[in-house]
C-alpha cells in the first residue's frame, strides 16, 4: 500500500473548515455547508474517474445527502466498501468529526485512482450525511439495497474521528467471528510500533446499520468526549484526564483540533486496508443453477 499522503488531508481539511466559515460555521446536514462538502468531495471523485451516485432523503433538518462512489472494475459480486459521514453537529465546522474521516477516506480513494491497480473486487466508498441527527444517511443506504446487493458487500469499514487532538488508537471490535478485518487493523498498528485498544462501538457510528444487516465491520477512532486514563496517556504519550477531543461536537473542532501524526497513522492504516482487501480472494460466484 502507498503512503497516503497526511499533506493532502490537510488541504482537503483546510477547504472544508473554508466551506464552514462561508456557510455560518457549520456543514450540518440540512444547512448549506453539508451540500457544499458534498459538492467538493464529489467533483474531486469525479474527477478522478469514480462513478458517484447522490442518494436524497429527508430528515427533520431538510433534505440531505448521501455521497456513494464506485471505482468501475472489480468483481461486483464482492464489494468491499469505505464509509465516513460527512456531515458535521450544527454548532461547529466539524473537522475532527467528521472531517478527518471524510478526508482521510477521499485522498484513499483519489490514491487508489492514481495508483493503476487492476482490483481483483470491486471498491466503493460512502459518504454520509445525517450521522449527527441519528445515524441516518447510513441507515437509509443500506434500507435502499436488495438482500442481492446487500449479500455482495464483502466488508465494510468506517472512519469516524481519526485525528484527535489528544489520540487513541482505537480498532473497532466489532463480530469478530469470521471478521479478519479488526486482526488486520491492529496487527497493523503492532507493525508500525503503535500501541492500540479495541472498543466496542457498537451503535454509536455508521457502521452499525452494515454490522445489523451481518456484514463484518470495522474502524478506526482516536476518541472523543471521554477522558484519557493515566495508564493510557503513558502508553500514547498523552495527557491524563483530558478528553481524547475536548473540541467534541463543539465551535473549536476547527483544523487546529487535529493531531497530524494520528491523522497519518490512521490514514496509512485504511491504505493498508483497502490494498489488502481489494485483492482478497472471495472465491467465484456460480450463476444459480
Ligand atoms: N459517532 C460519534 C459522533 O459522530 C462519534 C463516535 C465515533 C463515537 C466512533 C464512538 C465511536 O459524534
Ligand atoms: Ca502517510
Ligand atoms: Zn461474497
Ligand atoms: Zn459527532
Ligand atoms: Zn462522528
């Protein structure tokens, strides 16, 4: 896998903390900073090659949307799929949460384009909107889907607050029976010398509507409203009693709440991921007889 570059997060960042300073502080769903998010992360899709599909629903807030993008090739019976929401809480511009995810998934994407690789499966990559009102673009995308589409969706990962200010490094521990996808993620991280924890995350990000349905999820997180134990902060070098992001779902979740280094670890680490599972063998479907 490449290194991804940390760089070009940061000027994705950049322009969606300027599209949240234009659009009165925000890009929460149904105001107009999520649509022009949207509209970015799209024509940099597009342009790259993706087919990218806008799914429409409606919330309490408005109308919203999802964002899918589709590398064309891959065997379309197995699908291994990348998800962020894109969408921030309506009171800050949402950089850690969800931007880091958003843009850490987009410049995966944009590399993978770039890199020229033949997929054995077929890439897809979503971005939500509605998380912060209930998990709900997610939730919609998968009520969407036939039980054939859905059954084809081999895995599923997502990315929700990777950059913390004050970073753990958290992997998903999600139906481990039969999901490879947490080893992978925390042998990586042994790999590159990082000490790592599971969480239960159950229910609390997008993935969760994929885990219901019993698609094999996983992810990666560096904390939020809770506070870094004593024995943690000497394990990651942070600081004891302080929330992982005391920007959580508040106006400072600006480009300066990011940590640059757990930002590049956590983006090398879905780069690690999606060469690796894009070759994956999943064997031959057999027309039904
Ligand atoms: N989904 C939560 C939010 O957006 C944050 C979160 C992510 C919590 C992952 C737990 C695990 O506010
Ligand atoms: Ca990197
Ligand atoms: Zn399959
Ligand atoms: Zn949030
Ligand atoms: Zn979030």
């Amino acid at each position: 896998a490449p290194d991804i570059s940390v760089a070009n997060v940061q000027s994705h960042l950049a322009q969606l903390q300027t599209i949240a300073n234009a659009n009165g502080g925000n890009r929460a769903s149904g105001r107009p900073g999520y649509k022009a998010s949207l509209d970015y992360v799209k024509a940099k899709l597009d342009a790259a090659g993706y087919t990218t599909t806008v799914q429409t629903f409606s919330t309490s807030a408005g109308t919203t949307y999802n964002l899918v993008a589709d590398w064309p090739g891959g065997d379309p019976n197995h699908v291994v799929m990348t998800g962020a929401h894109l969408d921030s809480v309506s009171v800050g511009p949402g950089i850690n949460d969800n931007g880091t995810g958003s843009a850490g998934i987009l410049e995966n994407a944009l590399a993978f384009a770039a890199s020229g690789i033949t997929p054995k499966n077929h890439l897809r990559f979503g971005f939500w909107g509605a998380e912060e009102l209930g998990l709900l673009g997610s939730k919609h995308y998968v009520s969407t889907l036939s039980t054939a589409e859905k059954d084809k969706i081999e895995l599923y990962l997502n990315f929700d607050m990777i950059g913390s200010p004050n970073p753990g490094y958290f992997v998903y521990d999600d139906n481990p029976a039969g999901n490879g996808a947490r080893d992978d993620l925390t042998s990586y991280f042994t790999s590159k010398g990082v000490p790592w924890e599971y969480i239960d995350v159950q229910g609390r990000s997008d993935h969760a509507a994929f885990r219901s349905y019993g698609i094999p999820t996983s992810g990666t997180f560096t904390g939020a409203e809770s506070t870094m134990t004593s024995a943690q902060a000497s394990k990651w070098g942070g600081q004891a009693g302080r929330a992982f992001d005391p920007c959580y779902h508040a106006a400072c979740d600006t480009t300066a709440n990011v940590n640059a280094t757990a930002l590049d670890r956590n983006i090398d680490a879905i780069a690690f991921m999606l060469w690796k599972y894009v070759d994956v063998d999943y064997g031959t479907t057999l027309p039904p007889a």
